[in-house]
C-alpha cells in the first residue's frame, strides 16, 4: 500500500475499509504511515491474539484497527469525527492517557487485546512531530489562527446541508433568507459570498417585463481575524484581501451574453470553466471579474424559482484557503435550490400581506371625522403580523343636528373572509345611519343583512347615537362587550346595556337604553380582543380595563381629563405577552358637548311670513352672541333655506342655529325630496337660492330623516 494515500476517518456508522491505516481521532486527515509489526509478526500474517480471541465479535475483534485481518467486524467502533473548524492543538493538549474512551498508547502498556494490531503513534504527539503551528492538517499549508478548515468527508457536507437549509428555512421574508443564506455559508463553506436578485423579483406566475437586472443584495466576508488567546482585535488591521474588492452593486445581463448561458444552465459551475470566467466581467465588472482566485476557488450558483431564474450566489475562497472540490458543487447546489424557494414564498408571502394591509385600510376609517361637540380617537391592532386582518371594525359617523353614531363590531375570526364581510356589515351600518335610524333599528338591519350573506356569518356589533345639545347617548347592543364610561372627576363604570344577540342569529329584537352624557366624559368602546385570552375571562379583563382608565384619570387630576391619544395608549399597555390571541378594534369618545346658550331653536308655521320671521330671529341670536358681522350673510342664506321648506311642508318648519367653532345653521321640514344644486337659466324666476347658499356658505348639505329633511350649512366666525 502506498504510504501517501490520505484516508477518510470513518464514522460510527460506516463501514471501514480493509487494510487502511486510522485517521487522527479528531477526524483530521493524516498521510498513513507503514505500519510497525511487533515481534514474529509479518504484514500478511494474522497477530496471534486474534487466533486467541476466539470467533469475530469478541474482545479481541472489538477493539480491533482497520486493517488488523480480513476478519475485522464491520461495525466495529470508530471516534464520531469533530465538526470542521477545531483549531491544531499543540501536543499534550488532546488529552490525558488512560482517558475514558482513549487506546492507551505508551510504550510500557501491558500486552492484551486491546493493543493488538498495527502500533500507532498517539494523536497528540502525531501532530505535534508531523504537523508545526500554523500548518492546515489536511494540506500542509499556512492557516490563520480560527480560520475553519475545508470539509472533506461526505458526513460532514451532509450535517452541512442540513444545518444551512434548517437556518435558510427560517426566514420568513426575503431579507430573512437571504442573511440566512450568507450566515450559513461564512465561514463554514466559504470566505466570501455574493447574492445577487432580480430587480424587481417577479412574483408568481408574473412575466417580468424588461431586462434582466441583477443588484447586490447582500454579501459577507469572514470578519477581521481576532487574537485566539485574548480575543481582541489586533491593532494594526490586517491587509485588504482581494476578496474584498470582488462585487459590483448592478449589473444587467444581455441576451445570449456568456452569463446568461451559466444562469440558463442552472446548475452551480467553477469559475476556472470558460463559460464562467467570461461571464464574471459581467457579473462583478471588470476589476471584480479580475479579483477573482484562479482555480477552483470560486462557484457561481444561479439561484432558480418555481418557474425562472430569479439570482444568482458567488461563492469564493481566498488563496490561504483550500480550493473547493467536485462534491462542492452538490452542496451549492442544495444552497442555491432553498433558497430560490425560500425567496420564491417569501415574495409571494409579501404580496399576501401587502394585499391584507390594503384590504385591512380601506375596511377601516382612514381619518375620523371633526364632528361639532366630540373628540375621537382610535386604534388596530391586528392579532399577528402573519394574520393581518380580521373582522373587528370601528367607524364614527356624523348625523343631522350635530349628532354622531358611533359604531365598533367585531366579526368572528381573523381571515381575508372575516375582513370581506366585515366590510360589508360596515356600509351596511353606514347607509342605514344616513337614513337616521334609530340604533335598535340599525342592529335589526344589520341583522337581517348578516343573514343574506350566509348562515354562518355572525358578529357582534355596538351603535351608540351622541347628541351633544341634549348631553345624551342612545345606545344599542348586538352581543358586545358593553361601553365604559368615563365621567370628569369620577370613577370609571361599565355602563349597563342589554347585551342582545349577535348579529346573524336572527328573530331577535334589539333594545335602546338612552343614558346621560356629560360633559368632559369619556366614552371607551372597544372589541372583545382587548378584554379577552387565554389567559383571563372576558369579565376580569373588562374590570381589569376599568382600574387602568381610573388609575389614568387620576394623573390629570379631577379637573382635567386626560388626552385621548395617551389614554389609548395606555388602554393597550396593558396587554401582556400572552393577551394578544385576537385583533383589537379600540374607539375613544370626549364628550365636549354644546352649551345651552350656544343654541337657537324656533319652530315656524308653513306661511308666507315665514322667512321674514325667521330674519328676524336669526339677527337677533346673532347680536346676544357678538356675531353682528355675519347678520346679512346669515339673513340671505336662512331666507331662502326656509323658502324652499315652507313651499312643499306641510308641518311646522324648525330652525336652529347653533354657536360652536363655526356657525351652524338647520332648516328641517316633513318633505323626504333632497333638493339639489342646479343651474338657473336667465328667463328663470327660481333655482338661485341653492347657488347662493352653495357661494357664501363654508360647507352645506342636506341629509334624509326618518321624518322628513334637514338641510344646513356652515359660517366661519372670529368669535
């Protein structure tokens, strides 16, 4: 046998050659040295304990080398081999003679069967005569100190790939995979790698439209070399390697150019081929292409989706390094497949949750509105940021006469299916708080629209109605968690309000409770994923809600409430690590309300005299509130709103006029018709009044009743 055959330490669990001399027990690979035969012992004879053993299998065949007879047994124990990167130990460093597992190696050990076979130098002083510091153990060459050593056995490429792709498996968006990918990779595999992507990656079945644009995505290198014994930073740095300038940001790859046949063909190829290294220049520019090692040091992986090419991976080792080999390219081959798929899910995942985030904007308000008398805040949280939407919903809708609806719901799960319906149920409640419904009948609509949509389409819902003239809220309940309220000064109180059935379940009614509203209150309406989780009931979460909004309104004192962005803020600081098993729709209410001197309310008779007598009372309202400077704009504007309504009434016509940041104007009249802006032509003698009040007013509307109409329009005011 040829006494420079390097072999392979054989692991527990495979079979070892016959007539190979054992590798290092470190599972360093060492040139096998002629054996040494004891006394009367030939190569080609069998040593006399194996005859004295007995038959294979016992003590003398347990312990027996590679090579110690044909008769040796296949399973015999081997030393499972150390992962790659353990540093030389210098000698008398491996350990200690007689240790537990260890052949005992001196010189003076008695005879026996475990000391049959060839006689071998110990692992320790092995090394320390055969391989000087700094010698690679395989190779004989120069390594820096922690610089791990290439893998060269099957067993290690496999654990390898295993660990890689388990690592590159765990991303769950493109940066994620992509880092894995390199942290994986440096330094076990290679010195430097460079991971380029298409720009933009396409996604799905997509047909990406342009020219190929590859950009550098990421690239690692092995870190500054540290000192191993202290573990500090050398100070003077080490010399740049030409590793460090291979890279380009961008480059775009020209149809039938030399790097579009290497990503064509797939499969990872050496940089030494000629294909390859034409293809480099283009891939890294033309200094990067020259800064590539010669040899087999460098593997281009072209990085392959479900359906095209969407990158490609460089792998390089530096000249201090060993070159890569043919079973290399396998392992960037698994590299390169997941993480073309992991990439692949990844963008496809991003699409996923770009559409729910979309989705889930659009379902819910983009901006509250400024309503006369009330401040509002709100908030979402989804139930996890791989579920982001679901079915809770929050809206605040302004009303005829300065009122507004508030509405919070919440359908069951947290699905694109969820967030569909609950879209759904939220115009619903939107149209039917234009046609000013009481809010027992809104449940009663919303119910019966559940039910058109499917049997098993079921929510919970809350409307409440704030007037802020009257200081009263009307509120109906669909199986909601019920409304706390805030009050100035006060204890916070769960506000008792029949609970109902939820929405969907059909051939129930719906009732109101009308409550008291004053003042600087705070009306807290929320879903039942603040309240609610595995780890407390519904109750105890509602009574846990109620102590951290009183222990919030004490820090402002009695006289002052506290703002409502940091009392939403606080409300959600509540949730635990584990309180977030549903999404959390949460809407907050400052009852500001509208002072009694602030509002002028008259009813008028349905006569020809009508808007002279509301002239008049107008001008009168607006000189007790200092408001003289708007007398002939309001007097023009309210003579020919109460024209129109005293023509068609029928009932006695009403007028309000309420004092607030702006001057707010009502005309309400039993006729349903909306009138609307038209152009009037010369030879008209009507159709003017509407095209004045739509010229000098702020704003102006007109919104349908249960009862009739009522139309309005705004004034600024420096008062």
């Amino acid at each position: 046998m040829d006494s420079t055959r390097v072999t392979e330490q054989p692991t527990s669990y495979e079979r070892p050659e016959p007539g190979v001399t054992p590798a290092d027990a470190r599972g360093a690979l060492l040139p096998a040295s002629t054996p040494t035969h004891g006394p009367g012992m030939t190569s080609s004879s069998t040593p006399p304990s194996a005859s004295a053993s007995g038959p294979a299998g016992g003590p003398a065949a347990e312990h027996s080398q590679p090579g110690a007879g044909q008769d040796a047994e296949p399973d015999a124990h081997r030393p499972r081999p150390t992962p790659e990167g353990i540093p030389h130990q210098p000698a008398g460093e491996s350990g200690t003679p007689g240790a537990p597992g260890e052949r005992d190696h001196r010189p003076d050990a008695p005879a026996g069967p475990a000391s049959d076979g060839p006689a071998q130098t110990p692992p320790s002083q092995d090394r320390s005569a055969r391989l000087p510091d700094g010698l690679e153990r395989r190779t004989g060459q120069v390594t820096s100190p922690g610089r791990p050593t290439p893998m060269r056995r099957d067993g290690d490429r496999l654990r390898f790939v295993g660990a890689a792709t388990r690592r590159i498996a765990r991303g769950i968006d493109l940066e994620e995979i992509v880092m894995g990918l390199c942290r994986a990779t440096v330094p076990t595999f290679a010195d430097t790698i460079l991971v380029y992507l298409r720009e933009p990656l396409p996604v799905g079945d997509e047909r990406p439209t342009g020219p190929l644009v590859l950009r550098l995505r990421r690239s690692d290198r092995i870190p500054v070399a540290r000192d191993t014994e202290n573990g500090f930073v050398p100070a003077v740095p080490p010399e740049p390697s030409a590793l460090d300038s291979v890279g380009a940001e961008r480059c775009t790859v020209r149809p039938g150019s030399a790097l579009a046949e290497v990503l064509r063909g797939v499969r990872p190829v050496f940089t030494d081929a000629p294909a390859a290294r034409a293809a480099l220049p283009e891939l890294l520019g033309e200094q990067g292409g020259s800064a590539v090692p010669d040899g087999q040091r460098a593997i281009l992986a072209p990085l392959r989706g479900r359906r095209r090419v969407i990158g490609a991976a460089l792998f390089l080792r530096g000249p201090e390094r060993t070159a890569f080999e043919a079973d290399d390219l396998l392992v960037a081959a698994q590299l390169a497949t997941h993480s073309a798929l992991g990439i692949d899910k990844a963008v496809l995942y991003g699409r996923e949750a770009y559409i729910a985030d979309e989705l889930q904007r659009t379902m819910l308000p983009e901006n509250l509105p400024r309503c006369t008398g009330v401040r509002l805040a709100s908030r979402y949280l989804p139930a996890a940021e791989t579920a982001r939407v679901g079915g809770d919903w929050y809206d605040a809708i302004p009303l005829p006469g300065s009122r507004v609806a508030l509405v919070v719901g919440d359908v069951m799960g947290h699905s694109m299916t969820s967030a569909a319906i609950m879209g759904q149920l939220r115009t619903t409640a939107q149209t039917l708080a234009g046609l000013d419904l009481p809010p027992q009948e809104v449940l009663h609509h919303l119910d019966e629209q559940a039910q058109r949509l499917g049997a098993d389409r079921m929510a919970t819902c809350l409307y409440a109605v704030y007037d802020p003239v009257a200081h009263r809220i009307t509120i109906a309940n669909a199986g909601h968690p019920p409304p706390i309220l805030l009050p100035l000064g006060g204890r916070a109180e769960v506000l008792r309000v029949p609970a109902g059935a939820p929405i969907g379940v059909g051939g129930v009614d719906f009732e109101a409770v009308e409550l008291e509203a004053p003042a600087g209150a705070t009306l807290l309406l929320y879903t039942d994923g603040l309240v609610e989780s595995r780890l407390r009931d519904v109750w105890t979460g509602i009574d846990q809600l109620r102590d951290k909004l009183a222990a919030t309104a004490q820090l402002t004192g009695p006289d002052h409430p506290p703002p409502l962005e940091a009392l939403c803020d606080e409300v959600l600081d509540m949730l635990g690590p584990g309180d977030r098993d549903d999404d959390i729709a949460l809407l907050a209410a400052r009852f500001d309300g509208i002072a009694p001197s602030d509002v002028a309310y008259w009813f008028l008779e349905p006569e020809d005299a009508a808007p002279g007598r509301a002239r008049r009372l107008a001008r009168k309202a607006l000189s007790r509130w200092g408001l003289e400077e708007l007398t002939d704009s309001v007097e023009l504007l309210v003579s020919e709103v109460v024209t129109n309504a005293v023509r068609y009434a029928t009932r006695p016509v009403t007028l309000r006029l309420l004092r607030t940041d702006v001057l707010r104007c009502e005309v309400g009249d039993d006729v349903p018709q909306l009138p609307r802006l038209r152009q009037a032509r010369a030879t008209d003698e009507g159709g003017r009044g509407l095209y004045l009040v739509n010229r000098l007013a702020r704003r102006w509307g007109a919104t349908r009743l249960s009862t009739g109409k009522v139309v309005w329009f705004e004034l600024n005011h420096g008062g």
